[in-house]
C-alpha cells in the first residue's frame, strides 16, 4: 500500500485553546482500504485531531488533503460529504426509536400520497435496514425494535453498518471496544475489518492496544499534541507499542 496516493493527508497541523497547545504540527495520512490505529494516552490530541479532521474544529495552522485535492473542512456536514463517518463512542443513536429509524437518522425516505402530502416509508426503511445489517452480517431479532434494548456491541454494530451503507470512505471510529464483553469486542473487530474488506479506510481510535493490534495495518501514537511516528504493524509488535505510549520516547527499532 505505501505506493498508493493517499485518501486523506493532514500536513503540519496545529491548534490551540487559549494557552494550550492541543497538537503542534502533527502530519497524519490514511491510505485508501487501510487501518489506522490511532493510539496515545489521555491528553495525547487524538480527538482534536479527528474533530479538524471531522470538521468540527477548524485548525489554527496546517493543510487537509483529500485524495490529493486541498479542501477546507467548515462543518461536519461537509465531511460527511466527502464520505467522511464517525461512529462516536456514545454513537448518536437515540434510544426511543426502533433500529431502522436511527439507521436512516437524518436519511429518511419518504413517499408520496398525492400532491404536497409526503410520509415516512417505513417499509422502505425496514426492508433496507434488515437487508443492510444481513449482508455485513449483524443479527438482530427485529428493525422495529427500539435501539434501547440492544448491548453495547449490537448498538456499535448497528453505528457501523449504517456508515458503510450510506457511502463512507473513511471510517473514524472512537473508542469502539470501549466498555463492552470481550465476545462483543471480537465481533466488533469483525464488523471493522468487513468494512476494509468492502474498500473503506478506518481511523480506530483506542487506548485498546490489544484489540487496535489486531485489525490495523499502522499505528500513528500522539503524545502530549505531537507525533511520535508511524508505525507499520509488519514491523512493530504490541509490547513495542505499549513502550513507546507508556514512556513518550521512541522504542529502539522502530522507524519514525
């Protein structure tokens, strides 16, 4: 993958708060069809690194890329159209409505009963929601459910699928092993490296080393808003990686 142009490329990025420097001219890329571990501790600047990413921040200094054209990120609807998704670690799902609904949240189709009046096409919205989850292969007892009475992995699955669907390139996931079973983990996991396997890029945001390792292809570690280096997984084990994020120093053999 190293001679592929990449999918998203931030050159020299740089934001403050106040007095704060939140990162100093940290340069990311993601390759197309690649995983990305982004990893550091607390404090590290992963998150305001996805929010300029994400659109939510704009950067105080710095140039976004994304396959190979300059673009200004003014909101998070402008990433999303470029295919930008970010699956949160509270996902933005809402509780009280079935599946199918948070599925096509802010999507809905709707049809026609003659003249101005237009309805929700609530068979449209289950027929393609329990298709869509089938295919990537989540299971679930009903799309009419409401999304309150799933696990935690079944609601992250659910965040995956609908990012998938709706025509991602890039997957930012936030912590999405976080605070779930260990079978849970493993089918996340799985759903992570379906979504490469049907050609998107994934930024999977952790402190998680041991899941993180097994799905990335490279490793970006942040420390105190600045980057320590890139780290390809062919040449980098999990205790390499725990080193160098538990001392803030680059672990002898491993190339920046």
């Amino acid at each position: 993958m190293k001679n592929l142009p990449n999918l998203i490329e931030m050159k020299r990025i740089t934001k403050r708060f106040g007095t704060v420097i939140a990162l100093r001219n940290v340069d990311f890329h993601v390759l197309p069809q690649e995983i990305v571990g982004l990893v550091g501790d607390n404090g590290a600047g992963k998150s305001t690194l996805i929010k300029i990413l994400t659109g939510v921040f704009p950067p105080d200094s710095g140039e976004i890329f994304f396959e190979g054209k300059k673009i200004k990120l003014d909101s998070p609807k402008m990433a999303r159209d470029l295919g930008i998704e970010t699956v949160y670690q509270n996902l933005a799902l809402i509780d009280l409505m079935s599946i199918a609904r948070n599925f096509f949240l802010g999507r809905e189709p709707v049809r026609s009963l003659g003249g101005m009046i237009k309805v929700l096409d609530r068979p449209k919205i289950n027929n393609i929601t329990e298709k869509v989850l089938k295919d990537i292969g989540i299971a679930v007892r009903s799309v009419e459910q409401e999304v309150s009475v799933l696990s935690g992995g079944e609601r992250q699955s659910v965040a995956i699928g609908r990012a998938i669907h709706f025509g991602a390139r890039l997957l930012v996931l936030d912590e999405p092993t976080a605070a779930l079973s260990i079978k849970e983990s493993h089918k996340v996991l799985d759903y992570v490296l379906e979504a490469k396997e049907r050609g998107l890029s994934v930024i999977f945001i952790t402190h998680n080393i041991y899941h993180v390792y097994s799905v990335a292809d490279r490793f970006t570690i942040l420390e105190h808003g600045e980057k320590l280096g890139d780290f390809p997984k062919d040449e980098v084990c999990m205790d390499d990686l725990i080193e160098v994020i538990r001392t803030g120093r680059k672990f002898e053999g491993i190339k920046k």
